[in-house]
C-alpha cells in the first residue's frame, strides 16, 4: 500500500466539483445532496469563497436558563475530547458564536484566523456551509469535511453541528458545534453532537414545571400504550424544502401544521381539523385533553398522516349528538386518560370530515402542540395581530403618493381587522402642505374607504366631511386619543353628525367603531374610522391597541409621502419657471417640445430655442445628473449660461468647451466655501446636445458632450442618427469637442430628446432607439403630432426618469429674400454699395428702410475697407426683420465708444446702434462678421 500525502478530497472528486459548481455547471453524485444543497444557498445569498465578511457582536450571551443547562453538559463534554484536539462552540439561533472551549494551541490559532470565535456570525448566508450554519439551515444535525465547506478558508476543518431545541415548544434555542482539523475529522463527531444536544434539551425538561413535565408524561403514556400502529413521517424537517415522497414533513407542512393546531387549542367545541399537505398527504389534527396521575389537566394536539402521492377519498359524516368521528378515534386511547367527548356543535357550513374507510386501526399520532385553551386563544388571536401588522409594514407605504398610502392602510385591515375603513384628510396634506390645528371646523377629505361591500351609506371617497363635536372622530382630533365605540346603536355623539344618514348605516348592519388620529411627529394629519359589521363580536381594547399601531404605521407613511410631495411641488414649480415659457420667433423651423417629469422626482433635463444672428437658430437639449432642487437649479444655471454664449455666437464646440468649464467649477464650488452637509449636494454632471441650423445655407452644425445622438427624418420618411464624434460629459474637462455638419433637405424634421426618453430599467437604449425610428418614419405629421406619438409610444404611464423632447421642421430662406455682393477693398465701392442697397430695398417694397439701411451699409463697408483685410461681402436678408450684414478677413472686433466733441472719427458704431434694433459681432473661421437687425414697417 502506498501512504497518500494529501486528504481524500484533494486528489479529485469534491475539487473538481466545487470547482464546476461555481463554474455554473453540472454537479454529479460526488457531493452529498445536504452539502450541495448548502452550495446553493451561499450562491444565491451572494457568497464569495475565496472572500468572506463576517461581523462581529461583541457581548453574546445566551439565557441564564439555558446556560444552567448546558454548562454541565459542555464540561463533560470538554473533559472528554480533552486529547482529542477539538474545539467545542456554542452558539445563539442566529449562529453567532457565543462561547468555545477545549483544542489545542495550533488549533485555536487557526480558528481565530478564519473568525470563527466568540461574538463571530457563523450562519450559513456568512459563512457558507459549515457545523454551525449548516445545522440551522437543515434544522438537524450536519456533518461537514475539507471541500465540503464552500468557503475557501475553512476548508482545513472538519465539524459536526447540532441544533439545541427546547422540548417542549421546539423552538431552537442554540447550536452545538465540534471542529477539528480535517486530518482529526471523523464522522463520530456527528453521534457526539447529537448526544450532547440532546443532553442540554433533557436537562431543559428538567427545568420545566412540575405541570408541563405532568402532562407531557401523560401523553407519552398514552402514545406508549398505544401499539401497532405503522410509522409515521418524521415531524422534523429533512432540508430546506418539503420532503415528501421520503417520510418526512418540510418547514412548509410544519408551519402548516402548527398553525391549525394553534387555532384547534383555542377552539372549545373542536375536536378533529384535517390539514392537506405537499405530496398528496392529510393530516388530521386531534384535539383532546390529558390528566396527570396529580390531577393537572390540559390539552394536546396530535397529527396523524394519511395518504400517500394520492389522496384518499374523504366523505362528509352527518353530525351527530356526539362526534362519531371523534369517538372512534379516541376509543383506542388508554382508560385511565380521561379525554371528555364534547357535543358536536359543528359550523353551519361544513360537515365534519374523516377519511373513508378508516378504522380504529390507523396511524398513529404524534405530538404538535401542548397548552391550555384560553391561553391558546391569546395566542391565536397575538400571532393574527402579529401577522397583520407585519403584513402592514410591508403594504403600507410603497408609494410617496398620500392618497395610495392611505388606500394601502384601508385595504390592509379590510376584511382582516374592519369590514369599513375610511381615512379623511385635510386638503393641506394632499397637496403637501403642513397642516394647520385639525378641530370641529376643519374640512375634511374622504380620502379612501375600504368596503366589503357598497350598502354602507357611509361617505365616499371625494366626499368633504366636516364632523360635529360630538363625533367620535372630532374628539380624536380635539383630545389626539383614539375613541372605541363598541355599540354605535347607543352612541347619540356619533348619531347627531347626520341621523338620517347614520339610521340608514346602522340598518346596513354597522354596530362598532374605532377611530384613531393620523399623527407623525407631533402633528395630526387626519383620522381614521374603522366599523364592523359583518364580524358580529365589537372591537375591544385589545383591538383598540391594534389599530393604534396600524394607524402610527400608516401616519408616518403619509407624512413622509406629504413631505415628498412638498420637496416635488416646489422642484416642479422651479424648473417649470427656469424652462422656456412659449416659443421665441424666428423663421428657421417650426418646433415643438415637451417635458414631463419622472415620478420619483424632479430631474435636470432641458430644452431651449434661441434664435441667433443671420436668421440661425440654436437648438439645445441637455440632462443633468440626480432629481431634485439641485438639478433643477443647476439646470437653471446651465440654461443661463448657454443664453450668455449664444449671446456672442459662439461656435457650437467652443460653447461647449466653456459650458465644460462652469460646470467643472460649479463641481468644485470655486470663490465659495463647499458644503457637503446637504445630501442633494453632490457632484455636478450633465450631458448637453447643441446644434445650430442657417436656413440661408442649409447646413446644420452639431456637437454633443454624452448626449443621445439627435435623429433626422428626411422629408421621404427615412430616419437617421446622426453620427455625432462622441465627446465625454459635462464637467470633466481635458478633452475637446467636435462637431459634425450636414445638410438638411427643407422639412426635415430634427429631433433631440434626452436618454429618459428612449432607455429604463424594463429597456435598454438600442431598443428604445429602434422603437423612435419606427414612430418617427411618418413625414407628414406636424412637430405637434411626432411629440404626442412618440410620448404616446415610449413612454410608460410612470416614467422613472424625465423626459425632454424637441422636434423641429426646417424651412429655407431663399434667393429671393437673400441679397449679396462681393466687394473689393476700395474706398470708391462704398457709393456703389449704397446704390445696390437702394435698389434691392426698392425691389423689395422696402422704400422705408432705404435711408437708414443706406447709413448701416456704407458705415460698415468704410470700416471694414479701412481697419480690416481681405474680401469683404454684403449681404442684405429679408426675414422677420432686415438684416444687413458685412463680412470681412479680420478677427479685430469693433467697439462701441463715446466720442469726445473734438474727436473727428468714432461716431460710426454709435450711429449704427442707435439707427438698428440690435448689432453685434460673429466670428468665422475665415474672419468676422458685423450685423445689424432693423424691424420691418
């Protein structure tokens, strides 16, 4: 034989198949199915094996009680394994460690490295399949060895875990581990484990009182004296699902189970429920009292599986003056047990049930439940109570809408709490506002009514109701207390806000009220009313207290949901007022536009038309980064800064570069000090499309910083991108623009948009951009038309993120509206630039303007013949106003100066300015160009 150097697990095997599991592969029957069903538990909890983050409590400790009953155990336990090199742990039902004791030096060291020490979390979703986890995970004992642990660094262990159940409630009070070095592992470990816990949970019976320990005795006795009877299914969970098919329960039909034996307890008239389980099973519950030889009584609550895959045919046994059923069922219980056969009463809807065919004979029972009935009825009635509420916390508040919250809260607690529940509201909280002292002269609003019908005469929704003092509701407003009203037949307060209509309530069969104050750091918000009617019994205290926790649950979700909508109204109304209000005039398209805000908040995306010198206009979409006041003011801020630089023409990708650096220095918060306190305060980033479109040329000029890229529909109806150089974000800085030109055919549409429009989470943007190709192929519909269909197509009805779109028709501005001359650089062509202008104005049925239009022209061409170089050209455009311009090689900007009276030159610009409507200066790539706009008569 030749000796092996490494363990078992490492030549192949569970290597190769932890490797393939995490590769997303099959796994074969090398691994236990216990062990592979760990493996995938980590997975999906997101687990790392080669990287673990386990937190640490410090201080666990465990209940005096139960530590009375372990310490002896654990010392005998220690003592034994003194030689042995293993180390026992001890921890709480949530697998964190609470103490350890017993190994050796190397490895204690060892299992410090790897935090699996004192106040360490071992469970499962943590630290992957291990003694501890692993055992609450399959609520059994576990064995697990070298590569069976998922995590990387536990693999040198081996370990054994056992869960330490109380024996009376089953509940699992803690678990027991044993670790050792994998070479020292040995599958006795897990026999140890088991031993031990289950010398923990006797020395806990032992703990018990004399009354529960009686009782339970009582049953053994009983279940002992009982024999014959075939197996029964385990009544412990075999792993994470429901085991059927292998003759064992899951959680699934234990939580079942548990939960009609707890209403079986509580139910005096009861005796026999059938339960239908997984794996075409039944159970039939038997409930039935035991005495001790001392005299204690109480009552158990048995199962008894039936069935196998199929179900056994069940026929309805008329009720009878005693529960036939029943009677056969205990007839096989011992004499000395005295279990009382109680007069079947049976609900008036069903009959009571019992397999065909069965007989004295069947399977035996086994023990669900122990306790006395009325406390069972509190607990029956605490866990509903428990149940709702934390259905409540999960129902209550999805939205930041006032109204669906308080829809949310009605149809939480109708059927389950209330038949009818009405919320009532001041308008104030509607619309965000703080509300004002809510008394008897405060309208309200029905905000929402839960109903199990609609026979109630009781307002509706929409109603406004303004309650009399004497109403329940009007005192909880006035005293903020809530106010049980167990007999509405005998409360007049309640009667005197409408006799006529509350008579036709209680003829609905309305008999109880409870009404409770909305209220959410110490301000009242409103009142809400719960009645019954269908449910005979009225409310009590114990469900005063219930709907009180209900009521402050759902007040803190309208507050918050009226603070939001506060935040959202006042964002709205700021970047509405920082959005362009109507269209600008201009010739060179024909636009429309529209915004809408996302429903989680109001965002930075915008648009603008701003018409430029030459008939050009500026087309502008940009987004910034986040939602809220900070977006809309920085999107105020941006738009500002674009007006400024269309202001002095611009270029489109020196614009831009500028644009970059506001934003870059608004980031930075140069020339103030930066506060970061603020959470919407954050790092400022944009995105911006800019195009500039010359009806006279038909050439568009466009430039993008991490925008979408615009689309243009031909006049044919074909749809294109534009393939614009992709330039980064606003705000970055260090790399340039560029920009793209093309020449638009007259009606073409061109359209910008910002990414809400064509991308979200349930879209990615390719598919988005495919789906406005498809919208946009329809020539012939107005700028009007394209935004609604294309809204209409895209969008959702909740949009997460908003949307800015611009559409925009190109016209052209012909030869017969332009006029243009090219001039030599001499003195003598400024009379015959005169004469041209003259005539052409004439041509034009512009005799009006011939004067003044004469002064402009020849004050321009003498400028530029005299201070600037290379071609000059004039160029007269008929728009919505005359626009004369003079075109010249230099980059020398002319400036507007007061002459002195002995000056002899200097008065030219300022008769210009004085003579136009507007002037100013453009820079060309070749020179510069001077231009005056006069309006027409």
């Amino acid at each position: 034989m030749i000796p092996l150097t490494v363990a078992w697990d490492d030549i192949g095997g569970l290597v190769d198949a932890h490797e393939r599991f995490l590769a997303g592969t099959l796994v074969d029957s090398t691994v236990r199915d216990s062990v592979l069903d760990s493996w995938k538990r980590c997975r999906s909890a997101g687990l790392k094996p080669h990287q673990l983050l386990i937190p640490h409590t410090p201080d666990l400790a465990l209940d005096d009680g139960f530590l009375r009953a372990a310490d002896p155990v654990l010392r005998d336990l220690s003592t034994s394994l003194g030689e042995a090199g293993m180390s026992i742990a001890l921890c709480d039902p949530r697998g964190r460690m609470v103490q350890r004791l017993g190994g050796d030096r190397q490895l204690r060291h060892r299992l410090d490295e790897v935090n699996f020490a004192p106040g360490f979390d071992a469970s499962e979703p943590v630290a992957g399949t291990n003694g501890v986890g692993t055992a609450l995970a399959e609520r059994g004992a576990v064995y697990v060895v070298g590569r069976e642990h998922f995590a990387d660094c536990l693999q040198p262990f081996a370990c054994a875990g056992a869960p330490v159940r109380d024996p009376l409630s089953g509940r699992i009070e803690a678990v027991l581990d044993l670790t050792c070095l994998r070479d020292d592992g040995d599958p006795a470990m897990l026999r140890l484990v088991r031993e031990a816990a289950r010398g923990i949970e006797a020395r806990l019976l032992e703990q018990s009182t004399q009354r529960e320990r009686a009782l339970l005795a009582a049953y053994r006795r009983a279940g002992h004296d009982i024999g014959g009877w075939p197996r029964q299914p385990r009544l412990g969970p075999p792993g994470p699902g429901d085991g059927h098919g292998d003759g064992e329960l899951g959680r699934i039909d234990l939580a079942v189970l548990r939960e009609k034996a707890e209403e079986l307890l509580a139910s005096p008239r009861r005796t026999l429920d059938e339960v239908v389980l997984s794996g075409g099973r039944t159970a039939t519950l038997l409930r039935r009292t035991v005495r001790s030889a001392a005299g204690e009584t109480g009552v158990v609550v048995e199962a008894r599986i039936l069935g196998g895959r199929r179900l056994r045919h069940v026929v309805p046994v008329e009720p009878a003056p005693a529960a036939p059923s029943a009677t056969a069922l205990l007839s096989t219980l011992p004499a000395r047990l005295t279990v009382p056969v109680v007069p079947a009463q049976p609900p008036h809807d069903a009959a009571e049930l019992r397999p065909a065919g069965a007989d004295d004979s069947a399977p035996d029972g086994r023990l669900l439940l122990l306790g006395e009935p009325g406390v069972g009825r509190l607990a029956v009635l605490a866990r509903r109570r428990l149940e709702m509420l934390h259905e409540a916390s999960g129902r209550i508040g999805t939205t930041l809408d006032v109204t669906r919250t308080a829809e949310e809260l009605a149809e939480v607690t109708v059927p389950l709490f209330a038949d009818f529940t009405a919320v009532d509201l001041p308008d104030a909280v509607l619309g965000g506002d703080e509300p004002g002292p809510l008394g008897t002269d405060t309208p309200l609003r029905r905000v929402a009514l839960g109903a199990v019908h609609e026979e109630s005469h009781l307002y509706g929704v929409g109603d406004c109701v303004q309650y009399v003092p004497s109403t329940p509701q009007a005192r909880s407003l006035e005293d903020r207390q809530s106010v049980l009203e167990p007999a509405l037949v005998a409360a007049d307060g309640w009667l005197a806000q409408d006799p006529a209509r509350l008579e036709r309530v209680l003829a609905a069969g309305i008999h109880s009220l409870i009404t409770v104050p909305l209220r959410a750091r110490g301000t009242t918000l409103g009142v809400v009313s719960f009645y019954r009617s269908e449910k005979p019994a009225p409310f009590e205290e114990d469900d005063l207290s219930l709907a009180q926790e209900l009521a402050g649950r759902a007040a803190i979700c309208i507050d918050n949901a009226r603070r939001w909508t506060r935040e959202h109204n006042t964002a709205l109304a700021l970047q509405r007022s920082l959005l362009p209000r109507g269209r600008p005039e201009q010739s060179a398209v024909d636009v429309a536009y529209r915004y809408l805000p996302a429903q989680a908040g109001v965002g930075g995306d915008w648009f603008d038309v701003i018409p430029l010198s030459g008939a050009r206009v500026a087309l502008v979409v940009g987004d910034v980064v986040g939602h809220g006041l900070h977006a809309a003011a920085t999107m105020g801020r941006l738009r500002t800064a674009v007006h400024n630089f269309c202001s002095v023409d611009l270029p489109p990708d020196d614009l831009l570069t500028h644009l970059d650096d506001l934003v870059g220095r608004l980031d930075r918060g140069e020339g103030w000090a930066v506060e970061n306190a603020r959470t919407d305060s954050g790092i400022v980033g944009a995105t911006c499309l800019y195009a500039v479109y010359d009806p006279v040329s038909r050439r568009c000029t466009l430039t993008r910083a991490g925008h979408p890229l615009p689309a243009v529909v031909a006049p044919d109806g074909t749809v294109e991108f534009v393939d614009l150089p992709s330039g980064p974000p606003l705000g970055l800085g260090g790399m340039p623009f560029e920009t793209a030109e093309l020449e638009l055919a007259e009606g073409s549409q061109l359209v910008l948009y910002t990414d809400g429009l064509v991308e979200d989470r349930h879209r990615d943007i390719d598919s988005g951009l495919d789906l406005l190709r498809t919208v946009l192929a329809h020539p012939d519909r107005a700028p009007e038309d394209t935004c609604e269909a294309v809204l209409d197509a895209l969008l959702p009805t909740r949009p997460s993120d908003d949307v800015a779109l611009l559409v925009a028709r190109t016209h052209t501005l012909g030869p017969d509206r332009v006029a243009q001359w090219d001039l030599p650089s001499d003195p003598a062509v400024v009379s015959r630039s005169r004469a041209a202008v003259t005539e052409q104005l004439t041509a034009w049925g512009l005799d009006d303007l011939s004067f003044t239009t004469e002064l402009v022209a020849s004050e321009l061409v003498t400028n530029a013949i005299r201070h600037a170089t290379g071609p000059v050209q004039l160029r007269l455009l008929r728009d919505r106003a005359l626009i004369c311009e003079v075109s010249d090689g230099s980059s020398t900007s002319p400036r507007l100066r007061r002459a002195r009276t002995e000056d002899e030159g200097g008065r030219g610009l300022f008769l210009v300015a004085q003579l136009t409507e507007r002037w100013g200066t453009r820079y060309t790539p070749d020179g510069k160009v001077i231009w005056t706009e006069q309006p027409l008569p």
